[in-house]
C-alpha cells in the first residue's frame, strides 16, 4: 500500500484532482467528507461542538450550520483551534479505519486540506500538492462557491502559505491550467504513484 497525502489550499482544485485520481484508480479518504460525517445530526461530534460554541450554529433542522460555524471559526485563530481539537482526532480515527479497509497493493489518496498546518507530512509515503496562484483562488471561491471577497480573504489567511505547501510537497501539480492539461499532469502523476506502490519500500523510479 502506498500513503498518499494530497492537499492544497482552499480554491486551488484539490477537489478534481482526487476525483481524477479517482478514475485513474486510487482509494480514495476525503478528510472533508469524513469532517461532515463526524458532526452529522445525533453524532457526540455535533453535542461537542455545539456544546463548544452554543446552539446558533444549529440549523433549524439539528444539522451543523456550516457557513455560521464557518463565520466564527475562521476570522479567529483560537476559536478555529477549539474546533480542529474536536473534529481532528474523530477525522483521524475514521480515516485509519478506512486506510486499514483498503487493499494490500491500494494507492490510498488522502485528501487533507489541513495537511501543512498540521504537521501531518510524516505520516504519508508521498505528498502531492496542488497548487494555484491566490488570484485564481480567489476568483473560484468568490465565482464558483459565492463567497464574498472578506470570506474568501479570510478562509485562506486562516491556511499555510503557497510557499509553505511548496516545502513538504513531492511532487507538484499546477491547477492554472486548462481540465485537459490537469487531466495530462495527474495522468502523470498516477503513473509514479502506481510505480511507488509496487517498488521495494515504495521507492520512488528512477
């Protein structure tokens, strides 16, 4: 089995690039889809947060209110800390439960947006990080996903630096490209991890 942990910041199209890896035949554990199974309605991760940050980021329905959660958490850094030390080790302890599930010979994708501000480099094999100029970004998050411009700023002022994704990557993957030219590089891309997985000690080609 190869560990591979992919990341990039918010905007910069992780998204499709582990949909691609996907299709090329990777496994697949998305942190952010587990973060939302971890708070769902009648979850002790819901009572902890709610009991963290009061009932208004409930919605009417009992569900977690993200974007309100989103509002409180990310222009203050201690808050956003309060609630990674609830989420993060309930994401963690299921993502295990899946890598342990998967395949002997499995290219196991983790896809951790939070991988660079948690120090989380050492426990993959391989880091992939896609990577996009602030300016695009921004333009997807604003364009796409209708946040404001102050959102935007400040979902991303609340992540690592370009640069300090840049240092723990392994490889690279440029998302200022057109669909076809990303589809081409993580094509690439799935050919050396697919090498790595079945190389002595996932070494990487030579």
């Amino acid at each position: 089995m190869l560990k591979v942990g992919l990341t990039g910041g918010i905007g910069a199209g992780k998204s499709e690039v582990s949909r691609l890896l996907v299709e090329c035949g990777a496994v697949l554990i998305d942190a952010d889809r587990i973060a939302r199974e971890v708070v769902a309605p009648g979850t002790p991760g819901l009572a902890a947060v709610t009991e963290a940050f009061g009932e208004d980021v409930l919605a009417p329905d009992g569900s977690l209110d993200r974007p309100r959660l989103g509002s409180i958490v990310f222009s203050d850094p201690g808050k956003l800390a309060v609630l990674n030390s609830i989420v993060h080790p309930l994401v963690g302890a299921r993502s295990r439960e899946l890598e342990t599930a998967a395949p002997e010979d499995a290219v196991v994708v983790h896809d951790v947006p939070l991988l660079t501000e948690n120090a989380l480099a050492p426990l993959y094999d391989v880091v992939v990080v896609v990577d996009a100029a602030p300016e695009t970004q921004l333009d997807r998050l604003v364009r796409l996903r209708g946040m404001t411009l102050d959102d935007a700023h400040a979902r991303m002022a609340a992540q690592a630096t370009r640069e300090q994704r840049r240092e723990i990557a392994d490889i690279m993957i440029d998302n200022d490209v057109p669909l076809a030219d990303l589809r081409r590089r993580v094509k690439d891309v799935w050919a050396d991890l697919a090498h790595r997985a079945h190389a002595p000690h996932g070494t990487s080609p030579e």
